[in-house]
C-alpha cells in the first residue's frame, strides 16, 4: 500500500498532469478527475485520505464539490475525507468563504514543490487522519501564517480594486477627513500616504524645512502614483498640510480637490466648525460629482465605519495579551489595508479573521512598549525596536489607534453623529491643542496595554508634536514612566543612530524593570 | 525686544534644555525660555487664536498651565467664505471678552471697545494712505525704519496714541513726497520684503538698501488688508477683521495680493528673510516663488532665523544679495 489515497480534481490538464507526476513519483495513490460532478461518482466507491480539488471550474466549482463529498459521506458514514484546494485566484472573497469550510490547507498556485509535499505529507500522517478534518489549516499554520495570508490577499484584493476601477475613488490624507462622507457618496476612500522614494519633485512646490512625510506624500502625487484617484480630500489640520492641498491641486493633476477644514479644540465650538466643514464637503462632492448623498446614506456609512473600527479594536485588544498573536508589523499593514479599499469587503474578511486567531500561550520576550507621535506608516523603526528587545504593543499613531479609535453614535442626525465622534471619541492627535488631554489619554493607554516605556517619534518638522513633546514628557515622567524621544525623517533616516539610542533606552528599562508593572499615576 | 536686546542666546538655551527643540519657531521658544527664567510679567489670561500657526496656540495653552491661568482661543475657519464664519468668530469673540472682564474683575463695556474700534479706524485709515503714499517714485520711506512697524500695529491698533502716530507718519511722508524728497541719494531698484526681519541685526536691509541702493518700498507685514471697522457691530466686524487676513485661505489668496503689490508698487525683486521655524510661513515659499516666474519677478529667499542669531552668517547673507542685486541689473539693462 502506497503513503495514502490521494484524489485530485482540476479541470487543467497540464496542472493535473504535472502534481499527477509529483505524487506518484512520491508513492501516493493517486486518482484524477478534471470535473467535480465525476469527483461525486469516485467517491462512493473509494475512501480517500485527501481530496485536492481546484477553486475554480466550470459547472461545479471547488467549493459545491467539498461540501457536496461531506454530505455524501455523511450519509453513507462512510471515511471523512481532508480538502485541500488549490487556486490561481485568491480573492478576498474566495478566502472568505473557503475559511468558512474549516479545510485543511488553501495553497495559491504556482506553489513551491517541496511546501506542497509537505503539507500532504503532515496530513496524512495525522492518525485520525480518515475520520475528519482534526487538523485544520489555521492550527497546521499558526496565528502568524493565517494573519499574513489575510494581508496577502487583502492586499491583493485592494490591488485589484484599483486596477478594476469600478467606484470612483477618493483619496484622503488625514485621520480627521470623515472617510463616513466619502463611503455615503458611494465612493471608495482611500488613503495617500508617502513612499521610501527620494524627495526631488516636491521640492519645488514646498520648502525643505516642513514635514517630510507631507513632502512624501505630495512626491508621489507629482509622480503620478495617485492618478487613479478621482479626487483628493485633504484635511488641513496643519499649517503645512493646508499648502499641501494648494500644492496638489495646482500640480499633481487631479479632477476634484477639496480642503477640509479642521477646527483645533475639543468644545462645542469644534463640533460647530466640524459639522460646517461636513456640510461643505457634502455640497462640494454633490455638486462635482453630480449625486446627492442622503441622511441615510450618510447613517449606513456611519455604521460600516463603526464595524471597522469595532474589529480593529478588537484585534487591538489582542496585543493587550502577555503573547500577542499579532505582530506590530501585521497590524501597520492591517490598519493600512483599512485606510485604502473597499470597508465591507474588508469588514467580512477581518471577522474571519478575528475568528480564527487563536490566543498563544506563555510570555513574549522583551519590553512592551507604546510608541507614540507623528505619522508613521514604515516597518523599520518596529524592527529596529524589536531587535532591540522591545515589542510595540500599542501604537498611538494616526496610521493606527488613532484612526480607528471611538465610534460615532448611530442614528438620527448622522452628520453631528460625526462630528462628535471626530471631536469627542476620536484619540485626539497633537494638531488639536490638548496637551493635557493627550498626556492623560496616553495615561490610559499605558495602563491598558501594561506599557513599559514609550517610544515618542517625531518626524522632522512636524510641529504639532515638536510643540506637544516637552509637555508630555513632563507628564510622563513625572509619573515614572521612561520616555525616549528620537527623531526621523520619512525617507532618509540613520537607523543606525536610532537604533544606538533605543539601544540604550532598553538598557535603562532593564535597570528599572518596568516589564510588566507599569508605574502607577495619580496626576 | 529680546532679539534686540540679545538677551536671546540665554533664553532660546534655556527652552532648548527643556526639551524645545531647535527646529521649533524662535518667537514661541524664545518666549518659552524668558517665562522659565521669569523674565515675563504674570499673565492674567492668556490668548490665541487659529490664525498662523498651530505652534503658538501650543505654547500659549502650556504656558497657561504652567502660570495656572486661563486659556482663551478664538477659532477662525479657514473657510472663511462659509455663512456661518461671522457670526461663528463673532460669538466667540464676545464670549471671550466677557469671561475676561469677569477673569479681570471688571465689568465688560461695549462703549469703550466701541471707543476702540473708532480709534482702530482713524488709526487704519491713516495707514492706509501711508502705504498709499509708499507707491511713490521715489520711495517716501525705506523698509529698514517701516518693517518695524508691523509690529508696532499687530499690538496697538485701538489706542488712541496709534492714531496720532499713524497721523504723525502720514504727515510726514505726505511732505516727503509732495517735496520730492526720496529716502536714497539714488533709487536704482524697488523691493518688496516678505516675512519679518532678523532683530538682533538690520545688515541685510541696510545693505539692500545703502550699498546697492535697492529700496525696500513696501513690506507685506505693512499692509492693511481689512476693512472699516462698524463700531455700531463690532464683534462681527471684528470678525470680519481676522477672516479677511489673507495669509490665512488659499494659497491663491496670498498669491493675488502679493501680485497686485508687484503692481502697485513698481516692484522690480522680491526678498524675502525665511525664518527658519516657521512652517506657515515657509509653506507658501515656494510656490509664490512659482508663479511670479510668469511675471519675470526674481525671488530671494533668504533662510535665517528672526530671533537666533546663533547661525546667522552675515557673509553669506551679503554674497547672496549681491547676486541678487546682479540679476536685478542685468534684467533693467536688458530692458533698456
Ligand atoms: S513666526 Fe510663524 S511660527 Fe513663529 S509665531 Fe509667527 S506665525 Fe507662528
């Protein structure tokens, strides 16, 4: 007897013909059938330990033909099968539903040989192999595994949207754009943020002593990187971001431009000035773009935004744990798959996701740090502190908790819904004059997340943070709590010189033992 | 006044040591570091509004809480076109002034802020014909005794003594001009000056204007772009006052009026003294620089700092004005 029965069912006779080759060579048993209906027939007279079967074919697709086995062999109480499937598309949606079916292994073709055998040899070497599907392929892989194949195709999904083109796209820049009004006109909202590229464009537009990222961010737009874009919205929340909207609708091209006007306190007069800038970009848009956003369209919005901003939080809860199942890599690249596509398509797929992680037993390595300040949308600087022996658990960043922190009420009046929720609930970022107020929800962070030492990142120029830093650090400080400043640019940094100093901020945490307890504060 | 009285290395280190960084604008600094070596009087109250930039608000609501007294900020909306701006700046102002009285233990009188809007006018209207008189050929008055002036109207426009000053100036260049007396033996040149200058030293403008003879005829701080003030209204002409700032808006905005002093002022060059901390002004370099290139106008910028001297290189400063002034010659010998 071979190492198991294996059926493979793929309606491509060179793919068929090529892994048929493979598994013989490997001493399987191997049958092959190029159309799931026939697959139906095979199975009644032969038990197999694995069936491999194509996503897509014509008729009678992967999907109909796994839950149609199961459902023959449970009648006949025959052996349960395993699945696999293997395709060439792997859409957001696909990966939706194939999660649902609780498979053994989803493999994106062209695959690597050796990961192939691999995994049919680890699933037939399980013992309980013939009477189910005990090893699923979430367990097989790890939270790790399973958290980057859902930004692998999120990511990809979010490619294609652009490439397809079917909703108009508009993009934004800042967390306190209301992406709700974007969603409402039934358009995609996309966030621009900047690239590793060098800085040469822009410069003729904006002088070289403001904020790096902004100057990044309008690089690409000079580029050409946004064409894709039917519009951009740009929240002036600085004095700088205010000339980037005057420099990108003068020369990067594009259709519609909107500055959205962002008042800077936290009053009544806020949700006042909040509300009439809603007004005006909801005027601006209709009268552009020829539509007419509704009440309700505006409230459906509200609640698809809200359901983001429920599973990001609860997969920010997540990092609270002594292991955190989600690296701080992952979550940048999850919180920016957020901020640049469609929200449904991504609302199904992270509660797929959410359902899937699993908690990691025992204690990560290294001191749990909350890294805090200017815009930071790069996985360097979360290496470097790794390799140094800290781990982000918390990131009060706009590319992050701030983007997704507070829900808007739902219900009536959905305009001054938003308005409360931007000014209000919303962690309130530095371009707001609140040093107070964000010295003590940083507080409340550190708590939460059992935070060791906090990381202050500013980006050169970045006034708003450069202005705010001393008052925290006061604040901080003084309630024990270790704060290292360090200073970068969005694309030309010295890690090197980064490194050195977190370095030797880690060297002071170790001297302090601050892993776990975090100081309390009674200011 | 501390810049002038080079006072600044000390105060500037001082802010700096405590975590203000270098990058930040010298004003807010400075005034940071005068506040922890108690060179300032207590504050009452502390005030600032929307308008420029973030950084001073910032500075204004932590020195509030350092001195543990009030912080009033008056929002303007950058939309300043909106319905609502008005009346929304306008109750805003009027709520501030009443919690200040109250703060000051004083009952608010509408008469003599009144009082003060009349005086604000005589005051505006004088200076409106000073800059008037500034368009003349030649110049009545040169940018290094007029940028300081700016000052001088951002603090006192409202007082009475501001009238007569204003009316003092006037007078005199109304002579000046009606005399044909010009401020330079020669005027080979007319510059308009952007931003502020340094204050710890007036070499740049004098060199303009002694050494090669380019006349600062008008400064950008100088001009008076709001309108009457009505006494009978004055929240919401005060209102009116801070939304019709044109720095603040689009860029646009800023743009058309600098143009239109190119214009008025028979402009030949533009110089303008960078202050390094300074994104709100800074941001709209560049790209005024862009669009006067269709006017044929050379831009010189000129990065320093107002209030730290600790770079400033007067060599380089004079070997770039230099150049500048050799394009100015070239482009009047081209035009013959
Ligand atoms: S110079 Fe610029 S940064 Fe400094 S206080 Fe004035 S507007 Fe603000």
């Amino acid at each position: 007897m071979g190492k198991g029965k294996v059926l493979l069912i793929d309606d491509n006779e060179i793919v068929l013909r090529a892994i048929e080759k493979l598994l013989i060579k490997e001493g399987y048993e191997l049958t092959v059938i190029d159309d799931g209906k026939k697959a139906l027939e095979v199975i009644k007279n032969i038990s197999f330990n694995l069936i491999i079967t194509d996503l897509r074919m014509p008729d009678f697709d992967g999907i109909q033909t796994i839950e149609k086995i199961r459902q023959i062999q449970a009648e006949s109480k025959s052996s349960l099968s395993k699945f696999m499937i293997i395709t060439a598309y792997p859409d957001a949606d696909v990966f939706d539903k194939v999660s649902r079916l609780n498979i053994y292994r989803f493999m994106i073709k062209p695959f690597d040989k050796d990961i192939f055998l691999d995994a049919i040899e680890k699933c037939l070497d399980v013992k309980e192999g013939m009477r189910g599907e005990k090893s699923d392929f979430w367990e097989t892989f790890g939270n790790k595994k399973i958290i980057d194949d859902f930004i692998a195709k999120q990511t990809e999904y979010n490619k294609r949207l652009i490439i397809q083109k079917g909703l108009p796209i508009l993009g934004w820049n800042n967390t306190y754009v209301p992406e709700e009004i974007i969603i409402a006109a039934g358009f995609i909202p996309y966030r621009v943020m900047g690239a590793s590229i060098p800085i040469s464009l822009s410069k003729t537009y904006l002088s070289g002593n403001l904020c790096s990222n902004v100057q990044s961010v309008l690089e690409c737009g000079l580029n050409g990187d946004y064409n894709f874009l039917d519009g951009i919205i740009i929240g002036g929340s600085t004095d700088v971001t205010k000339r980037l909207y005057d420099a990108w609708v003068r020369y990067a091209n594009v259709p519609f431009g909107h500055l959205f006007d962002i008042p800077k306190r936290f009053d009544e007069n806020a949700i006042i000035h909040y509300r009439e800038s809603i007004c005006f970009l909801i005027e601006e848009i209709e009268k552009y773009f020829k539509t007419k956003i509704s009440g309700l369209n505006i409230a459906e919005a509200v609640s698809i935004c809200n359901k983001s901003r429920k599973l990001l939080t609860g997969l920010n809860a997540l990092r609270k744990t002594a292991n955190p199942p989600v690296t701080p890599q992952q979550f940048l690249e999850i919180c920016k798959l957020a901020m640049t596509g469609d929200k449904n398509s991504f609302n199904i797929s992270l509660a797929n996701l959410l359902d899937k992680i699993k908690p990691e037993a025992g204690e990560k390595e290294g001191f749990r740090i909350l890294l805090t300040g200017s815009f930071q949308d790069q996985p360097w600087l979360l290496d470097v502190i790794e390799s140094c022996g800290g781990i982000v658990v918390c990131e009060d960043l706009c590319t992050r908790y701030r983007y997704f922190s507070g829900l808007a009420r739902e219900g009536s009046d959905p305009i001054s819904a938003i308005a409360e929720r931007y000014i209000k609930f919303k962690a309130p970022s530095a371009t707001f004059v609140s040093q107070d107020e964000r010295a003590e929800y940083l507080l409340d962070l550190i708590k939460e997340f059992k935070i060791g030492g906090v990381i202050y990142h500013i980006l050169k120029f970045d006034d708003p943070y450069l202005f705010e830093f001393p008052d925290i650090k006061e604040t901080l400080s003084g309630c024990g709590i270790p704060v290292l400043r360090i200073e970068t640019e969005h694309n030309t940094t010295a890690v090197g010189q980064i490194m050195t100093r977190i370095q030797a901020f880690m060297e002071t945490l170790k001297s302090g033992n601050p892993r776990r307890e975090t100081a309390g504060c009674n200011k | 006044m501390f810049a002038n009285s080079h006072l600044t290395d000390d105060i500037l280190r001082i802010a700096e040591d405590n975590n203000h960084s270098r990058d930040t604008c010298s004003f807010l600094r400075g005034t940071v570091g005068a506040v922890i070596n108690n060179y300032m009087p207590m504050p009452d109250f502390l005030i600032a509004t929307s308008l420029y930039c973030h950084g001073s608000a910032q500075t204004f609501y932590s020195l509030s809480k350092k001195y543990n007294r009030p912080f009033y900020y008056i929002d303007v909306p950058y939309d300043y076109n909106r319905p609502y701006a008005i009346d929304y700046v306008a109750k805003q102002i009027e709520n501030i002034m009443l919690k200040m009285a109250d703060n000051c233990k004083r009952e608010f009188n509408i008469n003599k802020l009144k009082t003060a809007i009349e005086y604000s006018n005589q005051a505006r209207d004088y200076y409106v014909e000073v800059n008037e008189l500034r368009k003349n050929k030649p110049t009545p008055m040169l940018g290094g005794e007029a940028i300081d002036y700016a000052i001088m109207l951002a603090h006192t426009f409202g007082c009475k003594e501001m009238v007569e000053i204003c009316e003092t100036l006037y007078r005199e260049l109304k002579g000046r001009v009606d005399s044909r007396i010009g401020s330079l033996d020669e005027e080979r040149h007319r510059i308009l000056w952007r931003q502020l200058r340094p204050y710890y030293t007036l070499a740049p403008l004098e060199y303009l204007e002694r050494k090669h003879r380019a006349a600062i005829v008008f400064e950008e701080a100088n001009h008076v772009y709001w309108e009457r003030m009505d006494p009978e209204d004055p929240f919401r002409s005060l209102a009116r006052k801070l939304l019709s700032n044109y720095g603040f808006g689009e860029v646009q905005r800023w743009l058309d009026s600098t143009k239109s002093f190119v214009v008025d002022y028979s402009i030949d060059g533009i110089v303008e003294f960078a202050h390094w901390g300074c994104r709100f002004l800074s941001a709209s370099t560049q790209m005024l620089k862009d669009a006067l290139r269709d006017k044929d106008i050379p831009v010189l910028i000129l990065d320093g700092d107002c209030i730290d001297r600790r770079d400033y290189s007067d060599g380089q400063i004079k070997t770039r004005i230099d150049a500048f002034v050799e394009i100015l010659g070239r482009k009047k010998r081209l035009k013959g």
